[in-house]
C-alpha cells in the first residue's frame, strides 16, 4: 500500500554544488525542454559555467 521511494536523496542540486558536466548536461537538458536558454534558472546555470571556467 505504501510505496517506497527508490532514491532517498534530494531530487535537485543547487547550482553552486554541481560540476561543470552537471551544468552542461543541465544547459542541454534546458535547451530541449524550454527550447532556449532564456529562462532565469538557465541564465544562473551559464553564469556558474562561466565562474567555473574562468
């Protein structure tokens, strides 16, 4: 009756704690549901990408 979830960890990372493969996997998965990269969540993602490399 009661289910049990599979993973017991939080859903979602903040953007400060992923690595620059999470962020571009993130950036790529943002492309292809929202169809652009102009929603405010993607902007912080480019801008952690952009802290990160360099």
């Amino acid at each position: 009756m009661a289910e049990q979830k599979e993973e017991t960890g939080p859903k979602r990372k903040k953007v400060n704690a992923l690595t620059l493969a999470e962020i571009e996997a993130k950036l790529a998965e943002c492309q292809e549901k929202q169809g652009g990269l102009i929603s405010r969540y993607a902007r912080q993602l480019l801008a952690r990408k952009k802290a990160l490399s360099g």
